[in-house]
C-alpha cells in the first residue's frame, strides 16, 4: 500500500499545476478548481 501512496503523490506533484489549469477552464473559478483537485486525490 505504500508504494501505491508514494505513487499518488509523486503524481500529484507532477500532474496538480496542468490540473489546477485544466479545472480553471472548465469551472473559471480558481478555488473551485483547486478544491476539484484535491478532492480528486483525497477520494482515492
């Protein structure tokens, strides 16, 4: 299970600033987008 953690956040990392963007777009709001996006990866 902690490798599959690690995983997670390293793609976090990677992926939240091209999320944050992409759910700006969709929502042309930043907190909401940001919101999105970690309730994205807090739900796993």
């Amino acid at each position: 299970m902690e490798g599959r953690d690690d995983f997670i956040k390293e793609l976090f990392q990677k992926k939240y600033e091209q999320l944050i963007r992409k759910g700006y777009r969709l929502t042309g709001d930043m907190q909401r987008a940001q919101d999105l996006v970690q309730e994205t990866f807090l739900s796993r």
